[in-house]
C-alpha cells in the first residue's frame, strides 16, 4: 500500500474582522507617541496608516505613526486601510479615528 501526503494552501478573503488601532482609547496623546494599525486576513493585508489632513512620520511600512511636535493642541483624524487579493477579487477595509493631541 502506498500512502503520501501532499501540502495544499487554501487560500481566502478574510478582512474585516481584526482591523484594529491601538491605542484608540486615550483621552489625549504625546508629542511621540506611536499610534499602531493592524490586521488579520489570509492572504496577509497590506496596510497603509496615515492623517487624514496632513502628513505624519511613519515607520514601520506604514503601520505606525508617531504624534508629531506640529500637532499639539490639535485634534487629528487617522484612517488605517487594509486591503487584500485574492486571484482577482480586491478587498478593503478602512477604520478612522479622531485623536486630541495635548498641547
């Protein structure tokens, strides 16, 4: 009897379920803090994170932004995107939040 196994990867569309902005709960953010968006999906989402109103440092491919010195005393809108592909089907998620930077 000849027995084998052979690996099979399946693949699917899986985004909006862990979109996720952390900490999003903060009544007032710092000059340096890093504010962090993530996701899960399979295939793996490519993320983009960035204000809404005007440009900010990014790190970390676009997944992190730090408050900047410019920002104090100002409220600031974010907008996280993840998207996915599968063969020819695209998908997108977006999540926003608004952010008081102390000043």
């Amino acid at each position: 009897m000849l027995l084998y196994a052979e690996r099979l990867d399946i693949f699917f569309v899986v985004l909006a379920r862990d979109l996720t902005i952390t900490p999003a709960d903060k009544d007032k953010y710092q000059v340096d803090d890093e504010v962090r968006c993530s996701a899960k999906g399979n295939p793996s989402p490519k993320i983009s994170f960035e204000p809404s109103t005007s440009p900010g440092k990014l790190m970390d491919n676009s997944k992190t932004i730090v408050i900047q010195k410019s920002w104090e005393g100002k409220e600031k809108t974010l907008t996280c995107t993840a998207s996915n592909t599968l063969d020819s089907r695209m998908e997108f998620l977006n999540k926003t939040i608004t952010i008081q930077v102390a000043g």
